[in-house]
C-alpha cells in the first residue's frame, strides 16, 4: 500500500482550509443551538458520567422525548472546546475543519488500497472540495460525521494488517479493528457499518473472490464433492469475529435506548407514517434523490423535511422512472464488480460498499429516522462517488485522445466545487442567511418558513416574523408547531386575543385521545407544550386562573410523565397561594427528575412562602449542588442567610453573593447585599465599596444611595452624607425618609435650619399626615424662636397622632415657655436663643422597621420596587416554537412575603430605645432657656 507524502497531505490540507476558512465566521445555527448553546452536558458543572447517560441533544436517553442519538465521544469534544473557549463560534469551526483535513488524509491512505496513485489523489481532492460537505463541516453539529469518518476510516485501514505475509491471520489489527468500531459507533451509529466494508474487502479484494466462485464452492460444499478450501475457512473465522463483535455493539446500542425507538411525527418524514404504496414508492425513490444531490450539488437545502419532496403515491408517477434508472445503474455496477476479478472490478465493489453500506442507516428502507433526506448523512457515502469518479478518470484518460480533456474536467469539476463549497459557506453565517437561502430552493416547506420566522424573532423584529410564520401555516395548515409560533409572536406583540385563537387552532389540531392506545407515540412531545402556553397566556388575567389550571391538568392527563407540565402548574398554583399544591406539584417534577437544578430552587421558593425558611435552605443548597453557578440559587440564598440574623451564616452568604456577582457582573442589586452584609458585620469600607459599586451600575439606585448616606452618617461623615442624599432625591424627590435624614444633618451639624425647614416643608407636601415630619418641622419652628408657630404646629401633630405622649408633653412644655415669656415681657417670636439640635426620629439604619420599606429593601431596585422580590426560575422561559425554540412562556416572578426574623426583631427593640432616647433630648431642648 502507497504511502502518503507529506506533499499531499500540505495540498490537501490547503485545499480544505482554502474551502473553509470562511467557515470561522459562522456562528451556531439551526441544531447547534440545542447540540451546543442548550447542551448543559458541555458545562464543566455537569459530571462527565452524563455524556454517557444522555443523548447527543443532552436529554437523558431513558426520557421519551429522546432523540436516541447516542454519541458521547462527540458530544465530550464539544465540552472540550467549551473548556477552552467556553461558546465562541470559531473555536468549534476551526476543529471541524482540521478533522475533515485529517479525514481527507485517510481517505487518500484508504483509497491507495485499490486505486492507484494519481486516481486516488484525484478522489481525495473531490472529497475534500465537494460542497455536500458544508452541511458537515460548517455545521458543527456535523462533528459526529468527522469523528465517525475519522475511526471508520482507521479501522479499514487496520483491518487491512490483519493477514499476515504467509496468509496468516494476524489478531491484533483485527482487536484494534473491534476497538476502532466502537470508537466510531460512539461518534455516530453510522460507524458500525465499517464492519460490512471490512467483510466486502476481505471477500472481494483481500481473497480476490468472485460471487460466481463463492456460489460455486458453495455448491461442492453442499454435495459433499468438497470441502471449504483453508483460504476461505480462515476467511470465515475473520469474518465471524468481526460479526459477533457487531452484534454485541448492536446489543448494547439496543440496551441504551431501553428498546425504544426515538417518536417522530408525519412533519418530520411524511413517507413514514403513509400507507402503502406510497410508503415504499417514496422512500425508493429518495434514493435518486441522494444520488442526484451528489451528482449535481447546484441547489443544497439544509432542511429537507415536511413538504419538500412530495410523496409518491402511485406507480404511475413519473419519478418513479428515476427509481428505476437509480436501481438499473447500481445493478450493472454490483454485476460488474461481483463477477470478474480485475482490479476495476474491485475497485467498484470497494466504492460501492462505501456508498451502500453505510447509507443504510439513514434509507429508511429499514427502519424509519427523523428526516427525508440529510446532506450531512452523505459524508461518508461520497467517499464511495469520489471512488467511483477517480475510478472513471482513470479509465478516460488511459485513452490517449482523451487523456488532456480528462484533465481538464477533473480540474474544472474540483475547481467549480471549491468555489461552490466556499460560497455556500456564507450560507452558514447566521440563521436567517441559512434559511433564507434554504426557502430559495424549496418554499413548500413550513419548517423553514418557521425557523426565518424565528431568526427574524431572535432580532426581535416581530412583525415581520409574524409574516412568515402566517405563511408556514399557508403552506402546511395542520402543522401545530407552527400556529404556536404564531400565538408566541401575537403574544410579543401584546395581542393577546389574536395569540389566544392562534393556540386554540394549534390545541384543535392535537390527536383525539383514543382509549388503550399509548398518546405520547402518536404526536411530538413538544407539540403538548401548546397547553402549557394557553395556560400562561390566560393566567395574566386573575379572573382566568382556574381555567389555567385546567389546561396543565390536562396535559398532565395525556402523559403523567409531562414535567414541564408539574412546573408551569406549580407556579399557577404559588400564584394563586395553593401553596402545598404546588409543593405537591414540584416534588412530583422532581419524581421524574431529581437532576434539575431549577426545580429544587422553585421548590425552595414554595418553602419560604409556607414560611418554612431552613426546608427553604436546604432546597437551594440542593439546587447549587446540582449547578454550583445557578445564580438565582446564588442570590436568594443568600439572602436568606442574611435575613436569618445569624451571624455563622454571613460567611457563607458573602461566598454566595461573590459568586453571584461573577455571574452577574452588571447585577447592581448582587454588590448592594454584599455591601449590606459588610454593614451588618460593622465592616464600614468594605460596605462602603460594593455601596458604591451597585450606584455606579445603576444610577439612581434608592436603597444603596440611602443605606450610603445613612452609613455615613453612623461613621460621624455627615458631611460625606449630604451629596449621596443629594443625588438621592435628584432621583428619588419622594423619598422621605432621605428627606428626614438629611433635614437631621442640616439642622445638628451645618446649623442650617432654613434648609432643614425646607426638608421637612417638602415630606407635607407629600404626605400632610406624616407625624415625624411634622413633629420635625415644629421642632425647626422652637428653634427660630417662633413659639406660636411651634404651638399651632404641634397641636396639629397632636390632632394627627391624639395617643402620641410625646406630642402632647412637647406641647406642654412650648405653652410653659410661652407663659414664662410673657410673664418676663419677653416678645414669644424672638430670634435669640440658644442652639438647639434638631434631633428628631431620624431613621437608624436602611433596616429599621419590621418590614424594611420598600426603598430599603435587599436588591429591590433592580426587579422592581417590591422588597426583596425573590426571582423565579422555571426550566425554560422561552415561548414553545418548533423546530428549534420548542420551549415554554415565561411567567411573573414569584414575590414572596417576608415575615419578620429574629434579626429584625431585635433591630425594632434597638429603634424604640433609641427613640425615647431621643423624646427625651427634644424634651430638653424644648425645656431650655
């Protein structure tokens, strides 16, 4: 066997990286996004052991909404890239095409096996330019293709050592062959087909049979006129090891898939669910079609499903000639190669086994898959063309006339195809560029009318997308997925009832219950989730919840085992405060998984509102033991823990709200806890850091702005506090209790009572019925000597606060004063006097009352003006779509109510000693001469 120069492997190296350089600047579309974007098995937080329990999509195989694709080695080099480049595009792009340069290589060193050197080079370089191949290079999902290629490939070329110089069988290729096959099994199922091709070239090429000779032998054999001749005998032995082998794969492969076959519906392959003939007729004649896709890859689509090719339903359609020319061709080619025992003729075997062979996977002639026809799938059956039009090369150019015209096609065929290849790569950019180039060569498919309708989504450009999901629905009318789309797109557009009508034609569309039969085999599991949608787009209205409710149910009803069924109705119910109904609705999701990170944190969120804060605790902890980076695990526990007033759990907080901001770097309210935190433990500048932090990512952020000014001021830096409170009332003029704070500074530390007058002035513009400010303002009015004034004021504070004491006393001792002045003949509005301090109830800490108020909540400002909105998680919050968006609407945060914790208790015992402190320092001021 000719070796490879490194010439060649150069020429062909630079000719892929001429062809595919483009390809590093498409980014991940069509199935990369669920194989890698969605694939949590690419995370590092995700066990390895989960790339052999799940499918190539990351669903666990025993789930019935598996593909069944088995194929962990290729999903572990995704998770390699991910290692070193976490999602960027280029670092998956460019592997893809350095393994199709190394398979190029190997199909050269296979192909020097029967053809001579100049032929098989000749087929390398069509391989390597043809522009069947974009689909499985530029896809990176297509990796499963290369690495299946890569191992099939070395396992021929192992398989070929296994005879030694005197005809003896040599073991050790033949085990490294074994090894080789269960390697590129695990990288695709197509690589199990390797054996058939290692068995076509024992026969055929390595023992230079003919079927005439093997029918013949066969015929002594049975007459008892011979016996098997030691050739053919260890022939068979070989054989039978390599067989046995195979069937053990095939064993284990079953056993994976728990002996079930992956559900496909008629809008993944119509032929499929068709009765005869038109099953067979059209499944026959996609056989042409595959062939014609190598011969002439003009119009490439990368979505062949639905409506693209029309069924043959009689015999009198005219494509069923093409069939016919399809079988009669591969019938003369098999004679040819099968009767004669020429190097041509083995040749041709060898190319048509590599057609053949590992097609077969992916006819349906067997055994039904999810598509009508796949380019990618062709990656390997185009070794066997490119085989047999080198071969064709070959033979035309021995012919002297014709040798110079031979040249020149094969040189015009390589260079059209690279061309063709390089431009079809831009196809690849982008989702829309992909599907839009797609609808150009086929418009009667509703999948890809769909999948532009969500490229057009994802840009957030609505209507337009609408318009091409309305035509999906034009062009394929039952198709469910697509209605969806269109009551997701409405919805978008806050068109709620037209989004309604859209899910109640999708829901008219779904299969009618039939008693004893099985409902889940009959429709796409994810075709169910247009329950979950109507139910989360009526639950916005009150009035509707328990038709919600209703509709969960019933997709409960038709597959028990409909998780995200028990997750959406779980919700429905915490809305609703059913609060052990959706506890029971949680724990029966996690029944069916227990591995779902988000699940034990909603679960966490049902607990603190049953007001059950430690079984709350334990469910987070539960939540990031799955996914020690689930940030909304991250932050709301530790907010509990710093709620919980125990200082053991601060540490332990602070680690979670680090982390948290690592994964949220811009989250302002993630820097804002942390810096409450730090004020807790009396850690004044650490606190006055994330303080500043959290203001300088979201300007204007009320609680961080007065917990800033009120730490300030605790550290004796009033003057400090003052342009924070400034800032804080730019933004926020309604905030009183900064009102009250700063008119306190103003009076006690800059004497500045008409500024303080103004604070005070501006709370009863606001709130005539606030006491604090009023009792304030009256205390302003003692201080400018104006008695009457502080009379009438304080006598309207009592009239609004009748069972204050300490009103009624302060104005008691106002109306002493002024009977003491008059009595001296003293004027009761004179500006002497001496200075008094203003100290009014001024606000302690952000924390003071026992709910907080809603300005100084933990992090309320960034999820809204609640206090301490507790963020909630569902297992997707995208809106069902098909094809490639296929999840579930989003619904309103889950608030929880706080109740008040030990912590806060003891914060309203120091506030009310610090008050009648106080009472009794104005009482002082009020009694001064």
């Amino acid at each position: 066997m000719a070796v490879v120069s490194w010439k060649e492997i150069l020429l062909l190296t630079g000719l892929v990286v001429g062809c595919y350089w483009n390809s590093l600047s498409c980014g991940f579309v069509f199935d990369d996004v669920s194989a890698i974007l969605d694939n949590k098995d690419l995370r590092p937080s995700t066990p390895v052991r989960n790339l052999f329990l799940n499918d190539f999509w990351g669903t666990p195989m025993a789930e019935e909404r598996s593909h069944k694709s088995y194929r962990p080695l290729t999903v572990l080099t995704f998770r390699l890239n991910y290692l070193f480049s976490e999602l960027s595009a280029a670092s998956y792009h460019l592997l893809n095409v350095v393994l199709h340069a190394v398979v190029c290589v190997l199909f050269l060193r296979v192909c020097r096996s029967f053809l001579d050197k100049t032929s098989s080079l000749v087929a390398a370089l069509l391989f390597a330019v043809h522009p069947i191949h974009t689909e499985a290079v530029t896809g990176v999902v297509g990796r499963a293709e290369l690495l299946s290629s890569i191992f099939l490939l070395a396992a021929f070329l192992a398989y070929t050592k296994s005879t030694g110089a005197d005809q003896s069988i040599v073991w050790a290729p033949i085990a490294l062959t074994v090894v080789l096959v269960a390697a590129a099994t695990l990288c695709k199922e197509q690589g199990i087909t390797v054996v058939g091709i290692c068995c076509v070239h024992e026969v055929f090429v390595a023992q230079g049979f003919t079927l005439p000779m093997l029918l013949d032998t066969l015929r002594q054999v049975l007459q008892g006129k011979d016996g098997f001749p030691y050739a053919v005998l260890q022939t068979l032995l070989k054989l039978i090891v390599l067989v046995i082998s195979t069937l053990l794969l095939v064993i284990i492969r079953v056993q994976v898939i728990q002996s079930q076959l992956p559900v496909f519906t008629r809008f993944d392959n119509p032929a499929a669910v068709s009765p005869t003939p038109a099953r067979q007729l059209t499944f026959n004649y996609l056989l042409p079609v595959n062939a014609w896709l190598l011969l002439n890859p003009s119009e490439l689509c990368c979505d062949w499903t639905m409506g693209t090719i029309p069924l043959v339903e009689s015999l009198l359609d005219l494509r069923n000639l093409a069939t016919l020319v399809f079988y009669t061709f591969l019938g003369l080619l098999a004679y040819h190669s099968l009767r004669y025992r020429h190097s041509s003729a083995k040749t041709v075997i060898m190319a048509l086994s590599l057609i053949v062979l590992p097609f077969i996977p992916a006819s349906n002639l067997f055994f039904p898959v999810g598509f009508v026809v796949a380019e990618r799938v062709l990656y390997v059956p185009s070794m066997g063309f490119c085989v047999l039009v080198a071969h064709g090369f070959k033979i035309v150019s021995h012919k002297g006339h014709l040798k110079k015209i031979s040249w020149l096609m094969i040189g015009v065929l390589i260079t059209t195809h690279a061309v063709k290849t390089f431009n079809r790569n831009w196809d690849w950019e982008s989702e829309y560029t992909l599907f839009t180039s797609a609808l150009k060569v086929n418009k009667n498919n509703a999948k890809l009318w769909n999948n532009v309708g969500h490229a057009l989504e994802n840009q957030s450009n609505y209507a337009k997308a609408l318009q091409y999901f309305l035509q999906a629905t034009r062009v394929q009318p039952d198709d469910i997925g697509a209605h969806m789309n269109v009551g997701r797109t409405y919805k978008n557009l806050n068109k709620s009832k037209e989004a309604e009508d859209a899910y109640l034609v999708a829901k008219s569309l779904m299969p009618q219950v039939i008693p004893g039969k099985k409902y889940a085999t009959r429709v796409a599991p994810n075709h169910l989730n247009v329950y979950i949608n109507l139910a989360n787009l009526i639950r916005a209205n009150d009035s509707r919840l328990e038709e919600a409710d209703q509709l969960y149910r019933q997709a409960i009803s038709m597959r028990p085992d409909f998780k995200q069924a028990y997750i959406s109705r779980g919700e429905l119910l915490l809305k609703m405060n059913k609060l052990t109904e959706a506890r029971d609705a949680y724990l029966r999701a996690l029944e069916l998984d227990r591995t779902n990170a988000d699940l034990w944190y909603n679960l966490a969120i049902v607990n603190i509102e049953m007001k059950d804060p430690s079984e709350a605790l334990k469910n987070f902890n539960h939540a990031l033991e799955l996914n020690p980076r689930h940030k909304l695990a991250l932050f709301n526990s530790a907010l509990l823990m710093q709620e919980s007033g125990e200082p053991k759990f601060w540490p332990e907080a602070n680690r979670r709200f680090l982390t948290y901001v690592e994964e949220e770097p811009d989250d302002a309210n993630g820097y804002f806890n942390l810096g409450m935190l730090a004020m807790d433990a009396n850690e004044n500048a650490a606190a006055e850091r994330w303080m500043r932090k959290a203001i300088g990512l979201q300007a204007g952020f009320r609680s961080a702005l007065f917990n800033l000014a009120l730490l300030y001021s605790q550290s004796k830096r009033e003057m400090d506090a003052l342009p924070v409170l400034d800032e804080l009332l730019r933004h926020h003029p309604e905030h009183i209790k900064g009102l009250i704070l700063k008119g306190d500074i103003l009076m006690n530390h800059k004497k500045d009572t008409r500024g303080a007058k103004v604070c005070f002035e501006r709370i009863l513009r606001m709130d005539p019925t606030n006491v604090q400010g009023k009792h304030n303002l009256c205390v302003v009015y003692f201080e400018e000597r104006d008695l009457p004034r502080a009379e009438r004021c304080l006598e309207e504070t009592l009239a609004l606060a009748p069972n204050e004491e300490y009103v009624r006393r302060h104005l008691s001792i106002v109306r002493s004063k002024m009977a003491a002045m008059s009595a001296a003949g003293q004027p009761l509005t004179s500006t002497e006097g001496a200075a008094t301090s203003a100290k009014e109830e001024k606000p302690q800490r952000a924390k003071e009352s026992a709910d907080k108020g809603e300005e100084e909540g933990r992090g309320a400002d960034a999820v809204g003006d609640e206090n301490n909105v507790r963020k909630s998680s569902a297992e997707s919050l995208r809106d069902v779509g098909v094809d490639q968006s296929e999840s579930v609407d989003s619904s309103t945060p889950d608030k929880r109510t706080k109740g008040k914790s030990t912590k806060e208790i003891k914060d309203i015992e120091e506030k009310r000693a610090a008050a009648l402190k106080r009472l009794e320092e104005i009482e002082r001021i009020l009694s001064a001469d």
